[in-house]
C-alpha cells in the first residue's frame, strides 16, 4: 500500500464455514476501500454478515482468502498475538452490549485498555477521567455498571473504546439496544467524537435513520457490497 492508498483496503475477500450441509460461503471475491475519515454505515439483513465483515476488517476473525488492509497492515496474516497487538494500537471497538465489567467503577473500566497496554495505573485512570468527560460522564467516574442507565454504559463503552487514540473505530450496532431517543444521543456523540477526534469510522446498523447521518451508505447482500446513493433510498424503515 502507498501513503495515498485507502484507509482500509479490501481485495477479493472470502469467507466460508463448514456446516453439516457442506461449505457456507458467506463472502465470495468481496472488495471495499474507506478513506480516512469516512463515517461508514454497512445495512443488510439479519444474517448477511455484517458483523463477521466488522470482525474481520478489526483482526478479530480471519478470511478464508484474499487481503485486507487496514492502517497499513495486512491483518489477514497476523498472528492471534500481533493481531491483539493492532488491535490495541488502531481499533477502538462498541458493542451492541456494553461489556462493562460489573465489579469495577466506570473510570476503571475505562482505564482497562490502557492498563492491558502496560500504562502506570495512576496515568491510566487519568486518562480515563479526561474521556468520561469527553462524554458527559465525569459525575458517574464512580459508579459501577449496574448503577449507569443504558444510555450512560454506551457512553461508558465508547469512551473506552478510544482511550488508546486509535485512528478507527468500528462499531456493531451500538445503539441497538437503545430507545430511539436515546439512540439518537449516542449517535450525536460517534458524530461528535468522529469528527473531533480525527477518526474512520465504520458503522454496523439496522437503523437506516442513522445510517442516512454518515457519509456513506453500504449494503451487504448475498456476499457482496453496493453502494446506496439515491436519496429516497435512504430512508426506509428500519430493517429486522
């Protein structure tokens, strides 16, 4: 890859899994390129494999075949260790559950990427406070998990998500367990924290709403992504 070459660049992906009925091929000679600074929806049905794309954009999971380059490295040849590795340095990841760990406070839980990374505690907890404020949430660095609204552990989850300063962040239906009101908030901050921050982003959602709010709409039908372009598209109802 060059200095001018896309962000992430995918060529000729394949995915297939063993099934009692033999091969499921769920990606057969896909390609995707997303430039630096793209906030990018991936629509589709229930079962098309979104979050298998999602995971193996994020070194999470490995294709059967082809490249996939993401931040200047082929993460379909690292290695389990070099793989967790790049994914501390560049990914910053958000669940549809938030994953908080219920026994520690949300600054803890916070802190956890940068204490894995092998950052003093004291410095980790600081930088923790600074993106809880990010949020909205320096008033709630003490609670634990079970003590935040949903809205408030998203919020939690995505401020460690990108206490590292990774240059992606990829999330998989983030606001899918959210009402819509609350939903919408949690959107205003990706929106906010995408273009502050600097950083490409890549959006699993049913929510076309949302995905109408980035700068590119893909769909993710029978292995292969096309682009929506038509603004009447745009706007269906949400998708199961």
């Amino acid at each position: 890859m060059t200095s001018h070459s896309p962000l992430i660049e995918v060529r000729g992906l394949r995915k297939s899994y063993k099934t009692s009925r033999g091969a499921l091929e769920l990606f057969e000679d896909l390609d995707l390129e997303v430039e630096a600074g793209e906030l990018v929806a991936i629509v589709g049905q229930s079962g098309a494999g979104k979050s298998t794309l999602l995971h193996i954009l994020g070194a999470l999971d490995a294709p059967s075949a082809g490249t996939v380059y993401c931040a200047s490295t082929n993460v379909a040849t690292l290695s389990a260790r070099e793989a967790a590795t790049f994914r501390n340095r560049e990914i910053g990841y958000v669940w549809q559950f938030h994953y908080l760990l219920p026994e520690f406070t949300a600054q803890e839980n916070v802190a956890m990427p940068l204490l894995a990374r092998g950052v003093a505690r004291r410095e980790a907890l600081a930088n923790a406070s600074k993106w809880l404020s990010e949020v909205g949430l320096e008033d709630r660095a003490d609670h634990r998990a079970g003590e935040l609204s949903g809205g408030e552990q998203q919020r939690v989850a995505l401020a460690r998500a990108l206490v590292c300063g990774p240059r992606l962040l990829m999330a998989d239906e983030p606001t899918g367990d959210l009402d819509s009101m609350t939903a919408d908030r949690v959107f205003e901050l990706i929106e906010r924290l995408h273009a502050s921050h600097g950083l490409t982003s890549i959006l699993v959602t049913h929510n076309m709403d949302l995905a109408a709010r980035c700068s590119r709409i893909l769909r993710l039908e029978k292995g292969r992504l096309t682009e929506i372009t038509d603004d009447s598209a745009k706007r269906p109802q949400a998708e199961n």
